[in-house]
C-alpha cells in the first residue's frame, strides 16, 4: 500500500497571492479532493489510492498551509479566494472542459459549496461533507460563541487547549449516542503518512487564527446554490450526525438544496475508515441517487 498511495505526479500553481502545490493519481475524468481544517494534500493518500483506477484524483494543499505558500505574511483567509484557486486548478488539469468532481470536507466542504455557486456549468458533482456554516444552525449565536472561544482559547493558552474547547463545544451531551458506535481506530500510519500528520500539526495555528472564524462565518447564496442543486451531494457521518457540524448541511437539504447522503464515520470519517469512505464517496460519484442514500438526522437538525 505504502508505494501504491504515492502521487504519480505534484506540481506548483502560481495563482494571486499564492502557489499552490497538488498531487495527481490515476486517469480518467477529474476528481478533486480539498482537505478541511488543517489538512494537506496527504490527509487523502489512502483514498485516492483507491480512487485513481476511475478518475485523475487531484488533492491539493490549501493556500498557506504545508507546501502552498503565500507570497505575504498569513492574514485572515477567504472562502471567495480558496474557492478560486480550486477553480484555476480545475482549469489547468482539466482543460478540455470534461466532467469534473469535487469533494470537501468541514471547511473545505464550505470552499465546494462557494465553487458550486460561481462555476455549476464547470462541475459534474459535488460532495460537501459536514460544512460547518454557523449561520445555517438553528441557533446561529451559539456557533458564532463556539468558535470564537475556540480562536481564544488558542490565543490564550495555545493548540490543545483550543482543540480540547472545539471538542467539547461540538458535543450536545443531550443528543443520542452515535448511530455507528462513535470512536474509531484509524488505520496505523506508514511513514510517509506520519510525516503528513505532522505537516498539518503544524498548521494548526494559522487553521485556528486565520480560516476557523471567517470559514465558519461564511454565508451561502441560496440562490446560487439552489442552481446547481441537482449536483450538490451533503455527506453526513453516521457517527457524527448530531454534532454541531453536521447540521447545517442537513438543513441546506432539507430545503431542497443537494440531497443528503450518509458516509462512514464521523467529522474526519475520510481519516478515521478511508476504505469504507472511499467506496462510499464512489458509489455517490457513480450513481445520481444511490439506494437509501438520504439520512435523516433524527429532527435534531431543526426547522
């Protein structure tokens, strides 16, 4: 598995502000995966491995973490801006204008969602897992509070503290246990993935300072969206799907925009089971409504 998960190519984009560095597998129409929180291209190693027999799976690393790297000082990243340089990616390895799918997860699942809204004629699919927009929670006040705590509690007392804050504060102690038994082992890390985990460790203070608050602040056009509904997919975890995170994408599909697909796991089911979620990520690429594909998240995602 170790020889088969490396990238058959990487490459630089120079885009504003910015060169981006990808990863590319495999051939066929493209598919491509934005790591969420303080991901790089590495957190999808295992399933683009698994991915590159159907489709040319392209990850990258978001502007400012691991190996893209900003021209300037990092300062407070923008949805808008990511979602374009996914947008110039898009163009440059599929520029014959072919089908192309994307998948996001947590606050790359917000940067699909704006791609979505500026460029449906150039998306075939796109699957956006648990995009944590606080402004679509029923109660958008407690989400605002969560999060800004959590960037606090980062510039008081540092990285753990902030992640032990987020932790506790995604958590309804009054909501059901997890459908899929809650925690699960990942597989053990090889050695190139290990050095992966630790790129995106360190990124964790520019993800908490700089994208958390504005990402999680971020306020989708309905209407933009409403226009490329029908290939908007919202993945929802089973073992996830009364966390904080997971509501606000349910309640996008609940009002008709994307329809709701569950995937193996939690929040980071891409990490946690990368096998079970791959082929689960597959079967939603290849089929526009697979079987028993929508989720209900038990009403605890509100009106």
């Amino acid at each position: 598995m170790a020889d088969h998960m490396l990238p058959e190519r990487t490459g630089q984009l120079k885009v504003p502000g910015a060169t981006l560095y990808y990863e590319v597998r495999g051939e066929g129409p493209l598919l491509l995966l934005m790591p969420g929180g303080s991901g790089d291209a590495g957190l999808y190693d295992r399933m683009a491995a698994r991915l590159a027999d159907s489709w040319t799976v392209a990850a990258l690393d978001p502007r400012g973490y691991s190996r893209s790297v900003l021209d300037g000082a990092p300062e407070d990243q923008r949805v808008a801006v990511q979602s374009e340089d996914a947008h110039r990616l898009i163009e440059l390895l599929s520029p014959d204008g072919g089908p192309v799918a994307v998948f996001g997860s947590s606050s790359s699942a917000i940067v699909a969602l704006d791609l979505l809204s500026r460029h449906p004629e150039r998306l075939h699919r796109v699957v956006a897992h648990e995009p944590p927009l606080v402004e679509l929670l029923p109660d958008p006040e407690r989400g605002r509070k969560l999060f800004a705590a959590v960037r606090d509690s980062f510039r008081r007392d540092g990285v753990a503290a902030a992640l032990a804050t987020m932790t506790e504060g995604l958590t309804d102690p009054e909501a059901p246990g997890p459908a899929g038994g809650g925690h699960r082992a990942a597989p053990e890390p090889t050695a190139r993935e290990a050095e992966a985990f630790r790129r995106m460790g360190a990124n964790l203070p520019v993800f908490l300072e700089h994208v958390l608050c504005s990402f999680s602040g971020h306020v989708p056009d309905p209407a933009a969206l409403g226009r490329g509904a029908e290939k908007l997919v919202i993945g929802v975890g089973e073992d996830s799907r009364n966390l904080l995170t997971a509501i606000p994408g349910a309640r996008l599909a609940d009002r008709g925009i994307g329809r709701l697909v569950e995937f193996p796991g939690g929040h980071i089911g891409c990490v946690e089971d990368p096998e079970a979620f791959a082929a689960r990520l597959r079967e939603v690429l290849c089929d526009p409504a697979p079987e028993g594909a929508r989720a209900p998240l038990n009403g605890n995602h509100g009106p």
